[in-house]
C-alpha cells in the first residue's frame, strides 16, 4: 500500500527525505537509495506501507536479546526494502528488492496480538524498520494504547536521522542495533552507509529504552583484536552493561570470505569482556552462552540452544545482590 511519507522536504520538483543519514534528493519518478519512498509529482510516498512479507512468532533470544524478558515469545514481522546493502545480507530477497507481500493494517496486527498465547508483544525485524517507518510507528502506537503490557521491539541497523528516532522511541520497549564494525571504510564499501549516525543511535537509543548490540564478524573484514577493542571500548563508554552480541558470519549474498573462525571469536569475546560486563556469541553450537553476574560469576541465566532457565528475581543476583539490567 501507499501512503504519503513523513519527513521530507520540497526542493523545487525533488524532494528532499530525511528519513535517514542519506539524505536521499530524488527526482519525479524516482526512489530513494531505499527502494521503498518515490517521488510521485512532488510529494514522497512510501510503497511499503503494512506490506508484511513475513510474519511468525519466535523465542526473543532470536532477536537476539538475551537481558529483555528471556524465555518469552514475540510475534516477528517485516517488509521489503533497506537503507543499506549490505554484501553478506541474509535477507537480501527482501532487504534488495521488492518481495510478494500481504498488506495487514495495524488494526488487524493489535486482533492478531491479542489472540496469540504466551506472547510478549511486536517485533519490527528481519528487513530495516527504519525505512517502514510510518507502519512501525502506527502501529507501535496504536499497539501501545489498545493493549496493556504489550511490548514493542525494534530490530535495526540504526542508521536513521535524530528526529524520527526521538518520535518512535516513547513506543519502543526494547532494540537490538546492529554495530557493523567500527571504522567508516567498512560501514562505506561493505554496507553501503557511514558509522557516525549508527553510534548517535545507540547512545540516545540506550537512554530511553533496553538496548542490546550485534556485531556480525567476518572473516578478514572486521574480526581482528584491534577492531574489537574498539567496538567494545565505545559501548563500555556508553554503558558497560549493554550486552554484546558476535555473531558468526558465513558466506552470503555477494560475499564469500570463509566463515569466522569460532577460535577467533572466542578470542575476540574475551577481549571484549575486558570492558563489558556482557558477551554473547552467536551462530555458532557448543558455546556457553549463559547469563553470569558480573560481580560474583553466579549463573543468573542459563541458555542451552533456546531452552532457558532464569536464576534472578527481578534482575537481581540472589547470591549477592548485584542489580543487574536484566529485564524479567
């Protein structure tokens, strides 16, 4: 479905979208570096407005957020289209072209989440949000004044303008920001994008609502000691308890370096908890990736593939009392 676009602004017979860091000037006819906002006779439309391409509900550890209600379930949909493109995307069916799609209105979304079972609430994921953006934030609202409790969970790469971020976030409960790496030559000939936009987000992200991170390591691009100090150091200087996620790369879409050395990202994890207080791996099997209390090594989490067991009452260490940001 179409439906007029927020945040943009004429320029003579282009338009202007800020929307997002690119700052996209587009002609009649055309679209923005998205694929998902046209210019049609001087007004911006998105194309992709409640266009679902896929919907099911998964455990929230999938998300991944391991410290926002553990062991629950969330309904997960997304869209087509993304700001950035990314050559090891596993969803570049949907993220770089334009994907078969049901149109669901927000109003059958809240008559869906009100009839499943032991579901926690709406995860916007598997395509970039941020370029969903007036479904997501519709729907996000209409969500949160129909149904009490309900939790909402934005999966996305972060790279969207203050604006638009400062209106979503009084809906939002939980995200998990991608941080791809830590310098501007991988974010630019890898993503397609710049770095400094994805760090604002997370550090006003990280004031209004839980927030965890996901970096995907690969193999020869972004997995050495030093960029890992790097990325770790600027979370910790945003708040040492944000958990990280290393996730394991393989080969993809247009990239085919081989797949991370497990050895490598469990050197790269013990670097990375010289300065947080959480990190997780992820995509590969054997690893122990259970919650620990920082201060006295207590289990307070325990994982095992998506079979959780919680040792914490309300976040806290039963052993010693460490109030951790654990969200039950």
């Amino acid at each position: 479905m179409e439906k007029e676009a927020l945040f943009y602004e004429k320029q003579g017979d282009k338009i202007s979208c800020k929307l997002c860091p690119h700052n996209c000037l587009i002609q009649v006819g055309a679209h923005g570096k998205c694929n998902v906002r046209i210019n049609k006779e001087g007004r911006l439309y998105t194309i992709n407005y409640g266009e679902i391409t896929s919907i099911g509900q998964d455990p929230i550890e999938k998300k991944p957020l391991y410290h926002f209600k553990p062991g629950s379930n969330i309904l997960s949909i997304g869209s087509f289209g993304c700001n950035f493109n990314c050559g090891f995307c596993q969803n570049h069916s949907i993220s770089q072209g334009r994907s078969s799609s049901e149109y669901i209105p927000p109003e059958k979304l809240v008559e869906i989440c009100k009839s499943l079972k032991n579901n926690i609430g709406l995860a916007f994921t598997y395509n970039e949000p941020s370029i969903w953006y007036e479904y997501v934030y519709n729907a996000s609202r209409l969500l949160k004044e129909t149904i009490k409790d309900i939790n909402i969970v934005i999966v996305t790469n972060g790279y969207i303008k203050e604006e638009p971020l400062k209106r979503l976030l009084p809906y939002v409960d939980a995200m998990n920001i991608d941080l791809k790496a830590f310098n501007n030559k991988y974010y630019k000939d890898i993503c397609g994008g710049s770095i400094a936009p994805v760090l604002d987000t997370i550090k006003m992200s990280s004031k209004q609502c839980h927030v965890e991170l996901t970096t995907l390591l690969v193999s020869g691009e972004n997995d050495s000691s030093s960029e890992i100090e790097k990325i770790a150091g600027f979370i910790a200087s945003v708040d040492k308890n944000i958990p990280l996620h290393l996730s394991r790369y393989f080969p993809n879409y247009k990239m085919d370096n081989p797949p991370t050395e497990v050895e490598v990202m469990i050197k790269d994890r013990e670097i990375a908890k010289k300065y947080l207080n959480y990190v997780y791996i992820g995509n590969a099997s054997g690893i122990d990736n259970s919650t620990y209390c920082p201060k006295c090594g207590n289990n307070l989490i325990e994982r095992e593939d998506y079979y959780i067991k919680v040792n914490t009452k309300f976040g806290t260490c039963v052993k010693c009392g460490y109030k951790t940001n654990i969200i039950l």
